[in-house]
C-alpha cells in the first residue's frame, strides 16, 4: 500500500516527465553496473565515514 502510493506520486511528478523528455514511449530503462572489488568498497566507506566526521 505505501509501496503503491510511493510509486503513484512519483510516475505523476517524475517519471512522466522524463517520459516526454525520452519520446513518451518509454516502458523500461535498463542500468547497470560493474561488480566492485571489496577493497575498493571498503576505502569508500571508510572516505565517506571520514568526511562526516570531519563535517560535525
């Protein structure tokens, strides 16, 4: 039910309009994305960790 109202209100203000932008055709956009090694993952957490603390 939330999911439903969620989704409602953001094909209404968002979609539709990136809809008209891409030709109004539009009824899926695929993403992708490559899988990251754990170290890489792992110094962005810490780098971002680091720089909230630093922002407080």
């Amino acid at each position: 039910m939330v999911a439903s109202f969620f989704y409602s209100n953001a094909d209404k203000w968002i979609l539709t309009k990136l809809k008209m932008i891409l030709g109004g055709r539009l009824r899926f956009l695929p993403a992708a994305g490559a899988h990251l090694d754990d170290k890489v993952l792992v110094s962005f957490w810490l780098s971002v960790s680091i720089s909230n603390m630093v922002m407080v």
